[in-house]
C-alpha cells in the first residue's frame, strides 16, 4: 500500500486554500495530490507530472473521479515550463517528492530493489536508452566506481567496482541477484551486516545515474521557481544528500537575491511515528520556501 510521505508537512507548507491551482511534478501514486485536492475544491486544479508511462495509466484510472480538477502529463519535470505552457496553468504552489514509488519497488519488475531477482533496468522512463545493466557491463572500472561513491557514497566504491569488472569477464550481469552477490564479496566481512544492507548504496546510486536525477533536479527547480505565482511555495522532498544539498543551495541562492524566503531553517524530518507506519520514509527531508513577490 502506498503511503504519502510527510503527508501532513506537505499540505502544511503548501497550504492549499478553495480554488487555488498546483504542480504535482513527480505525482506518482497520487497521494499527495489527493490531499491537496480535498483542501482546494471546489475549482482549484493540480497538474500532475508523471515520467513513467505505465504509473501514468494506471493514475489515469485510479483518479477518474477527479479529472475535472486533475490535469494529468506523462512527461519528466526537466521540461516543466514547456508543460506548463502547454496547458497554461497558473501555480500556487509546486511540490516535488523525489522518492520511488512503492510500486516500482514491489510491482514494476524492473531491478530497483535487491530484494527480488529481476532484470537490472532501473529506468522510470522505457524511453531512456541507459540502463543499469549497460552501466555495470559497459563502462568502465573508474566510471563504476565514481557513480558508487558520488551518488551512493559507497565508501567500497573502488572494490565493488573491481568486482564487477573481474565478474562481468566472466559472463554478463543481468540480474539484481548476480549484482547483490558480487557486492557481498566486496564487503570486507566485518561491514557486511550493517544497519544498512551492504547493497543499499550501490542500487541507489545506479538508480540515480540512469535517470540523470540529480542534473535533472538542477535543471528543474529554477523552471519551477519562475512558473509560481507571487507568493507561491515551492516545497521539495528529498531522500539522498545530493539531492537535499542541490535544494538547500538553491533556496539560500534565491534568499539572498531578495526573491524568496525559506520556510524550513533545517530540513523537516519524518516523526517516529511516521517512521513506524512507513519505514521507507526515514531518509525523507522537506524543504520549503515562498517567492517573496
């Protein structure tokens, strides 16, 4: 079941009002959007972004009773300016939560997680040529081990990167499996059973280097900035460090133009509780800022 992260922090720093319209752009399973939606009826719309061509469908059906109030857009937020005028919408507030969906972990059989064995995709777009099998098959030793340490920081980048070099001489590394194992004997055994599973890291970073996440980020949040409305909020939901430094960076920058002030002094964290209920949303971090004019 998917659950929302930070669901009421959202809706606390968005502060929908009746009528008011916002961007959805990475909608997903929708939750978020649904709470927005409840809060600014009876006319206020939210334009929901979503790169996955088969989450997009299936939204598509879930949320039939809302599309009079729901614009719907297969389409990645790196074009969010093109989107929106496209569809000439106006934004009160824009949210981005730049989580996996449950669904791509449990349902999308496409390698994101190390706990089922499946083909190592990893893509969120079937359009995108890059996968995470060409990735651990084609490039080369020093390349592998910069994406480990830059966007898993893997403090064994170098030897899961060798391992993976010496194993794919062998034969191809297709699946999640084949992956898992090569990274087990990578592990020094006394790290091996850590909080953190000794995969954790080097999935993530796979993931992020496949969809271009973190240069994407970059390229979306100035078009999301200059989209809002005065007044509008721009709030981000973070799960790696790279990506909550891009967003910390980028609200500091736009404070001390004199363009926007920042919401959240330090970035918003899931409660105990929360974490409890969904302990997928303990890295989660929330940043929020309003245009100051």
């Amino acid at each position: 079941m998917h659950i929302p992260v930070l669901q009421k922090e959202v809706l606390e720093y968005l502060s929908p009002k009746p009528n008011e319209n916002f961007i959805d752009a990475t909608i997903g399973e929708g939750g978020h959007t649904l709470g927005i939606l409840r809060k600014n009826k009876p006319k206020g719309k939210v334009l929901g972004i979503e790169i996955d061509p088969q989450m997009y469908q299936r939204l598509k059906t879930q949320m039939k009773k809302f599309l009079k109030r729901l614009i719907l857009v297969n389409d990645s937020y790196v074009n969010l300016k093109e989107i929106v005028k496209r569809y000439r919408f106006k934004a009160n507030g824009i949210l981005f939560d730049l989580g996996m969906s449950s669904w791509h972990i449990e349902e999308s059989g496409r390698g994101f997680t190390f706990q089922k064995d499946e083909r190592l995709d990893m893509r969120y777009d079937p359009k995108n040529y890059l996968t995470a099998e060409k990735i651990v098959n084609r490039y080369k030793k020093r390349e592998i081990e910069r994406i480990l340490r830059e966007y898993g920081g893997e403090r064994f980048a170098k030897r899961i990167a060798k391992k993976i070099c010496e194993r794919r001489k062998i034969e191809p590394i297709k699946t999640t499996f084949q992956l898992k194992e090569i990274i087990k004997r990578a592990f020094p055994r006394k790290y091996k059973w850590g909080r953190i599973h000794y995969a954790t890291r080097t999935f993530q970073a796979l993931r992020i280097a496949v969809n271009n996440e973190l240069e994407n980020l970059r390229k979306a949040l100035p078009q999301a900035f200059e989209i809002l409305e005065p007044k509008g909020k721009l709030v981000v939901i973070s799960f790696h460090s790279g990506e909550d430094k891009i967003v910390k960076e980028f609200l500091k920058e736009k404070a001390k133009e004199g363009n926007l002030q920042i919401l959240t002094k330090k970035p918003v964290r899931p409660t105990p509780q929360e974490i409890k209920v969904n302990p997928r949303s303990r890295s989660a971090r929330l940043r929020a800022g309003i245009k100051t004019f």
